[in-house]
C-alpha cells in the first residue's frame, strides 16, 4: 500500500462526494493521502463541510459544482479543472432514485434516473478519458447497485441504469487496460443513506444474511482498497457489498 507520504501528490476526483457513501469514499481517500476534487449537484452547505473534514486530515479540498447529467456543464467543469493534470484516480459516484412501478413509470421518471446516473457516465468519463489517457496510469472505480445486478421491483428505471454501468466499465476495461488504467465497479446493496431514509427496512433486513444494513464506510474502505493497493490485478470486475443480499 502507498504510504500517505506517496499519494500526498496524487488527486482523486469523487463524483457525487458531498453525501452518503461519496462523502465516506472522499474522507477515507483523504485518510490515504490523496488531494480531493470534489463534485456535487447543488447541496453547497454539505460539500462545504465534507470539504472542512477533508482539510482537518491535513489535505487539500477543492469543490466542483455541476449537473452531471447535462454535458456542457460538465465538460467546462470538468475540462478546465484537467488542463494541467489529470486526476490519479477517479469514483463515479453520483446517483439517483425516481421510484415506481413500470406501469405507473412516467417517462420523466424514467429518464431523470438514465440520464443523471448513465448518461452521466459518458459525460464525465468522455471528458476526463484523453487526459488519463495521457497520462498512461490511472484508477476508475464506479458505483453501480445490487439493483443493477438481479433487478429490484420499482426500479426499472434504475436497474437499468446501473446495469448499463456495468456494461460500460466492462467494455472500456477492455479499451483502457493496456495503458494502465484500471477500471472496476462496486455494487453496493442496502445503505443507510438519504437515498435509503424511506425504504421499508423491517422488510428487508431478513433477507441480508449479515443482518445488518451497510454503511458509506463499508463502501468506502473497499474503494479505497482498489485505489490505494500500489499491486493491483483486479480490473473489469464487479465487487458486491451487500452483506450477502445478492449471492
Ligand atoms: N444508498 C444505497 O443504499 C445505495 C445502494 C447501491 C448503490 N448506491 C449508489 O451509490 C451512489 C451514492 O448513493 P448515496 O446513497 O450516497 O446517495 P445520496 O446520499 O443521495 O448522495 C448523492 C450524491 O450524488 C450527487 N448527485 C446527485 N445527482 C447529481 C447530478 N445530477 N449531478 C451531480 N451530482 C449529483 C449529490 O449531490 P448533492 O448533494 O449536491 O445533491 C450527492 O453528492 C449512487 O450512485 C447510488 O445509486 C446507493
């Protein structure tokens, strides 16, 4: 593992970090010496404050505005900020619900969550791929759902999406592994998260064998594992976290 010492020059960029699991995921890359770029949607007060925790461990915060699901808005964003440098690593973190039965599904619904959650992959990997590229090294790591991987009722719009993610990070580990960029996804089950405030947990606690809901940390630490490990094998993979909801 490199030592805080050694990522104290490298940046991870968190897409999505002022809440829940992007804000874990941000803290303990910061824990591992990282300089964090940080971006958010609109919860100013909240990125504010992620940024205050991150400068108390010693390291440098800066916070990056934008909807990711609109492109212009991310490629100026995103396109000044790696003029000079790419990040050394990058989580697609940023996401969201619009829960609903497909026959009750209206087509806002539906393309709210694709176009936030898929299309904003291509927005943000379309504008940072060329300076990674360059850079010949890098790691991604993006965060997909249990949903994506066995399907949930009421989420259609979402299973989509982040069943798309999975086929997207396959297929460009397949395009980027030979210059050193490595590419994983991590499909989290239950969190306890503002996303999760209103779901009904006594129904589905007996089906997770751990017993027990995740926390943004039990997401972070294994991110931080596939971004911090200096020997790392694993690429074009899917790492459930989800105390054996999905087996
Ligand atoms: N919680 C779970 O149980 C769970 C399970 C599996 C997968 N996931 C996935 O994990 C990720 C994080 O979930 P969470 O529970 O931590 O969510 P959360 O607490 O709702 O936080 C979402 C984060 O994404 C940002 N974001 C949302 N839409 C955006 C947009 N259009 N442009 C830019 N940023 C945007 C938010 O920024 P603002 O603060 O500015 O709104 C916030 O930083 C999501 O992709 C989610 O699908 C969550």
């Amino acid at each position: 593992m490199k030592n805080n010492k050694e990522n104290s020059e490298k940046i991870a960029l968190i897409i999505g970090g002022s809440r829940g699991i992007g804000r874990a995921i941000a803290l303990r890359l910061a824990q591992s010496g990282f300089n964090i770029w940080l971006t958010y949607r609109g919860n100013h007060a909240a990125a504010e404050m992620v940024k205050a925790e991150i400068e108390q461990t010693g390291r440098l915060c800066e916070t990056l505005c934008f909807d990711i699901s609109d492109y212009e808005e991310t490629e100026t964003a995103l396109g000044e900020k790696t003029e000079a440098r790419a990040p050394d690593v990058v989580v697609y973190n940023a996401g969201i619900t619009r829960d609903n039965l497909l026959v009750w599904m209206t087509r806002e619904e539906w393309d709210a969550v694709l176009s936030t959650n898929l299309d904003g992959f291509y927005n943000v990997m379309h504008t940072l791929l060329f300076p990674m590229l360059r850079a010949k090294k890098g790691r991604i790591v993006v965060v997909s759902s249990t949903s994506g991987q066995i399907g949930q009722a009421g989420q259609v719009n979402y299973s989509a999406s982040k069943a798309g993610l999975i086929g997207a990070v396959k297929a460009l580990a397949r395009e980027v592994g030979k210059k050193n960029i490595l590419v994983n996804v991590v499909a989290p089950g239950v969190i306890e998260t503002d996303m999760t405030k209103g779901l009904p947990k006594d129904q589905i606690l007996p089906l997770i064998p751990l017993q027990r809901f995740g926390s943004p940390d039990d997401v972070a630490s294994v991110v931080n594992f596939l971004c911090s490990e200096e020997h790392m094998y694993i690429h074009g993979q899917v790492i459930g976290i989800n105390g054996g909801l999905a087996i």
